[in-house]
C-alpha cells in the first residue's frame, strides 16, 4: 500500500491548483498530519507538558476537580472530559487522585491520533474516545481539562494594509510556503477597535476556538459541570503574529517543513473568557499557572515528595521550579475556568478574578 502524501506535498498541491490558502487551513493542515503520524511529547520528541513534568500537575488538578464535585454534594453521575489527552499521564494522575476522594466519573478523551490514542488506553482501558466534542455525553455534568489544547488550534491573521485590513495567506515560492497578505479587503469583519492601527499591524484570532468554547460552555450551562483551561497566552487583547513552531526541542519557522513541527499560537483567554460569560457560566480567572498550583499546594506536595523520596528531591525541586517560577512555565502559562452558575467558587483563582 503506497505511503500517505506528507502535509507539505498536499498544502503545495492545493495552493498550485486553487491558489493562496488561508494561515488557518495552513495550520489545520499541518497540524492534523503531524499529530497523526508521531508521538510528539518528551524528551525525544519535539517537546515537554507540564504532566510529563511531575506527577504534581496532574495530581493537583485532581484535588481541584474533587473539591469541587464534593463541594457541589457529590453528583453521582459525572464524565471527566479531557481535550487533547497527550499519553494520558495528566488523566491517570488527576483520575487516581479523585478516587482517594471517592470521585470515580466515566472518563471521555477527545483525540484524534491513532498513535496518542494507543499510548492513552494503555492507561485507560474504560475510556470512552470522540473525535469530536460533537459525540460527548449529554446525561450529567462534564468536568472538562484542557491542557495545551487550544495552543494547537488554527489561528486566522489580518494584516492592515495601505489598502485596508486584508487576511494573511500562505503562497509558495520557490518551493518554500511564505505568508503573504490576501487581495480582498475585509473592514466588515474587524472591530471598530482595529481602526487607526499602523499599517503592517497584524491581529491573530482563532475561530476554532471560539466554535469549541462556544459549545463546550453551552453544554456546561445546561448539564452541569466546569472547564478548566491551561495554556500559553494573553490576557488582555494584543497585536502581532504569535505564531511558532518547534521541532526537536527547538523553534523553527512555522513555514518550514509543515506536518513534521508542532505550529502553534498564544491563546487569547480575554476573548474565551468572553465567550464563556456570553453561556451564562460563572469566569474565574485567568491566573499565572504558578500562582494556581500554589494556591493549590505545590509547594508542600513538592516537600512531601522529596521528604519520601530523598534520591529523587534534586528532580523535584527542578520540577517544581519549571512548574510555577516565573522565568520558567510560571508566568507564561495562564489557567482559567468557567463554570455552570449552580456550581460553587473553584479554589486557585483568588489572585485574578474577572
């Protein structure tokens, strides 16, 4: 059976035959090829999470899920939703942290890699998988965790242009993919806050985002239940490009070698928080990632860990430090919530609340 067409062979051929496509079918493309073929995550992939970090990611937000089912009195028909699950090791550390709390929800991974999928049922044999959020229960609430999952989602760009605003688009010359800017001027979709921008300026939104949020809060508010977000972004709107890739640890252009990197791009967790709010669900955040776990108690967790593990204290003091210090994940890293107005305040959010 002859081999796929790799990501770059495809995107070259679309542009050749239809002309310039638009940076997020650009990414989408890219993305979907790279996540199919390999498991991208570790040291000899292309990079680390924070689950593969320390147990202690995970661990933590399996007590903040559990303090927030108890608090809500225990519903005994609950579904742990996990949004791009990795190799699972955030579920399998958060899911046995619920049970010493006697939460034991039906666990839901949405993936869609072949390769992933195989890593995570070796740990999660009673999961349920969706390609989609589309295919999620609707039968009691959904406490959903999505850790770098809308950092990989396609963004769309708009350039301001002597001409007006026009959409960043990706060509070939040469043989290379290069960003150009489109022909078709598109004032109607940019807000009247765009106005006055210096030409050149460059605005990054993600509808896919918005789509999936958009849902995923509409479900909450009608079945119960909370989302927490984990990723890297902004918290209040911003300008230019936040696009990157990383290959082997370090970063490449976006436009070389698609599908075989990791594209991604700052997640704008004003514009989620808005989304979340226009559901009616209750916003809490976003906060720095290292002020959230130690509000949540990394610090004696940490202690607790090398205190039974003296061999081991020097990793975990790195760990911890690549967790929440401020030059590290700390401050880069943003973690925000939503929840359904029936569901009580969850911990962690006191330094940042909308």
């Amino acid at each position: 059976m002859p081999d796929s067409p790799s990501a770059a062979h495809i995107l070259a051929e679309k542009i050749d035959r239809d002309g310039p496509i638009s940076l997020s079918e650009y990414m989408g493309i890219a993305n979907a090829a790279y996540y199919a073929a390999k498991d991208p995550i570790g040291e000899d992939g292309d990079f680390v999470t924070a689950p593969e970090i320390s147990q202690m990611f995970g661990e933590l937000i399996g007590i903040w899920l559990s303090d927030l089912w108890m608090r809500k009195g225990r519903p005994g028909h609950i579904h742990y939703v996990e949004l791009g699950p990795g190799r699972g090791t955030l579920a399998a550390d958060a899911l046995r942290t619920m049970l010493k709390f006697e939460c034991k929800p039906q666990i839901h991974f949405v993936e869609t890699s072949p390769v992933l999928k195989e890593k995570q049922a070796a740990l999660h044999s009673g999961a349920a998988w969706h390609k989609s959020i589309d295919s999620l229960p609707d039968d009691g609430p959904l406490i959903i965790v999505a850790n770098e999952f809308f950092d990989a989602l396609p963004v769309e760009q708009f350039v301001s242009t002597a001409d007006g605003w026009l959409r960043q688009m990706v060509d070939r010359e040469r043989n290379k993919f290069i960003a150009v800017p489109g022909t078709q001027v598109i004032e109607k979709q940019m807000s009247r806050s765009s106005a006055g921008l210096p030409t050149g300026t460059i605005l990054e939104s993600s509808p896919a985002s918005v789509q999936i949020l958009g849902e995923l809060s509409h479900r909450i508010a009608q079945q119960g239940g909370a989302i927490l977000i984990i990723d890297y972004g902004y918290d209040q709107p911003g300008t230019g490009s936040t696009l990157q890739a990383v290959k082997n640890h370090l970063p490449i252009s976006p436009f070389d070698s698609p599908g075989t990197s990791d594209l991604t791009a700052h997640v704008d967790f004003h514009n989620l928080a808005n989304i979340a709010k226009t559901r009616l669900l209750s916003v809490h955040g976003p906060v720095e990632q290292g002020q959230w776990l130690k509000a949540l108690g990394i610090d004696q967790r940490a202690g607790k860990l090398a205190e039974n593990s003296p061999g081991k204290a020097e990793d975990i003091r790195a760990a911890h430090r690549r967790l929440t210090h401020v030059d590290e994940m700390g401050r880069l890293f943003r973690v925000m919530a939503a929840t359904s107005m029936d569901w009580p305040e969850p911990e962690g959010f006191v330094y940042g609340e909308s």
